[in-house]
C-alpha cells in the first residue's frame, strides 16, 4: 500500500501533464478509505486525459469481476430496469470494470508460466498469449521486441476456422 500511495504522489503530476489518463480495475472491497481517495483522485484528476491510458489492476481478480457484473446485471432485472432477454455480451462487457477499454490484442506473460491466472478472462477470450521466461522487473526492450515479432508471425482468426486453398 506503501508503494501505490508512493507511486502516486510522486507520479500523477507527470502523468497528467503527459496526457495520461489512469483507470482502476479491481474491487473496492475492504480497500483502505485513504486509497481509495487516492486512486479516485488520480482517476478524477486524469478521466479528460487521451494520449494514453494507464489501467491499474487493484485489488483485482477477474472471477471476482466477472461475478460483480453478473450481480449488477441481477439486480438491475430485479428492479424491473433490465429483463433478461436484453442480456447479451456487449450488455455484459458494459458491466465489467474494463468498460469502454478495448481488449488486448496481445497478452505477454512473463516468468514462465503458462497461464492467465484470474487475469482478464473474459477480455483475453481472443488475446494472442505470448509466454516469456524472464520475470518482470527484468523485462526490456528485447524481450518485448520478440513477444512482438511471435505476435506478427500469428494468423488471428477470433474463433473462426482458417480458410484452405482449395488445390
């Protein structure tokens, strides 16, 4: 907690001036009252911001998002403001924390592990997965560079079969 309040009084001037607009994904739950002014500040002070956006993955889990979605989605047909015919995936999506954020092309795992880990599971359904033997904090230019190049050599398809010539 020490190292997120750090990062943001240090930081969120120069991000700002950068154009860089912050958003929090995670749950709110249980969160410390002083963090979660901050994190609303440093959201509040940078939502005009368009040159970048910053996603900061707090206190996040995606089974957990996933379920605060479908619990919103619930209530709202509870309340008569929704029926249940209306639900769709772009209705869904729209109640993710994520909302309004593209999904990624490409996901690149460090560390060897070959797995999402309760991360983004619904936005990664058509990400390209790029697995990497280094550990984060050394992570470079290098190892990006090649996360890329395996990233360009893919036939993207989003769930579709890949056409064959006839011949």
């Amino acid at each position: 907690m020490g190292l997120l309040k750090f990062f943001i009084r240090r930081d969120l001037a120069s991000l700002d001036k950068e154009g860089v607009q912050i958003r929090v994904i995670g749950s709110r739950k249980g969160i410390d009252p002083e963090i979660l002014k901050l994190l609303d500040g440093a959201q509040a002070q940078t939502k005009n911001n368009k040159r970048l956006v910053l996603i900061i993955a707090f206190n996040y889990g995606s089974r957990e998002e996933i379920t605060r979605a479908a619990r919103h989605i619930a209530q709202k047909i509870e309340k008569g403001e929704l029926r249940s015919e209306q639900i769709d995936s772009e209705l869904f999506e729209n109640h993710l924390d994520t909302a309004g954020i593209p999904s990624p092309d490409l996901l690149i795992r460090t560390s060897g592990e070959m797995r999402l880990s309760n991360f983004l599971l619904w936005q990664c359904a058509y990400s390209e997965l790029v697995f990497l033997d280094g550990y984060w904090p050394d992570f470079n230019n290098e190892m990006f560079e090649k996360a890329l190049v395996e990233y360009k050599n893919r036939d993207r398809r989003f769930g579709g079969l890949q056409e064959r010539s006839s011949g």
